[in-house]
C-alpha cells in the first residue's frame, strides 16, 4: 500500500464522482492508472519505428512551418491550368 498526496479539493470532487457512480475511490484511481498506462504504452507502440523503414526515410530539408496541404492545392491549381 502507498500514500499519494492529492489536492484536497480535488480529492473531495473525486470522492463525490464516485458516490454518484457508486464506487469506491480506490477503484476509480486505479482504473484510471490503468487507463493511463495503457494509453502510454500504446503511444510508445505506435510510434516505434522499425531500423527498415528508418533505412527508407529521406531528410527533405522542409521548413519547420511548411504547409504540405497548401503545397498540394498550388500542385493541383497548376495541374489543371
């Protein structure tokens, strides 16, 4: 078992949530422990990118504020002039 320092007010907003839910407070954090954790892990996941397709990548040398979709609306209004 561990201590967790939580705002009071917080806490007691928390507490009334679950009332109305009819649950348990302790049951509540660690649901949403569990979410978070979950959620986390996914996000590490999903963003992994494989030594592969690191082997395919090409360093275009954009501006950091390049616009890709103002990009493709001169391409298409040059397309079909």
């Amino acid at each position: 078992m561990s201590t967790l320092q939580i705002d009071s007010v917080l806490l007691h907003e928390a507490e009334q949530v679950a009332k109305l839910h009819n649950a348990d407070l302790t049951q509540v954090v660690e649901s949403f422990i569990r979410r978070y954790i979950e959620q986390t892990n996914r996000s590490k996941q999903a963003v992994k990118i494989t030594p592969f397709v690191k082997q395919l990548g090409v360093d275009l040398n954009l501006p950091a504020d390049f616009d890709e979709k103002e990009a493709y609306r001169k391409h298409l209004e040059e397309k079909y002039k």
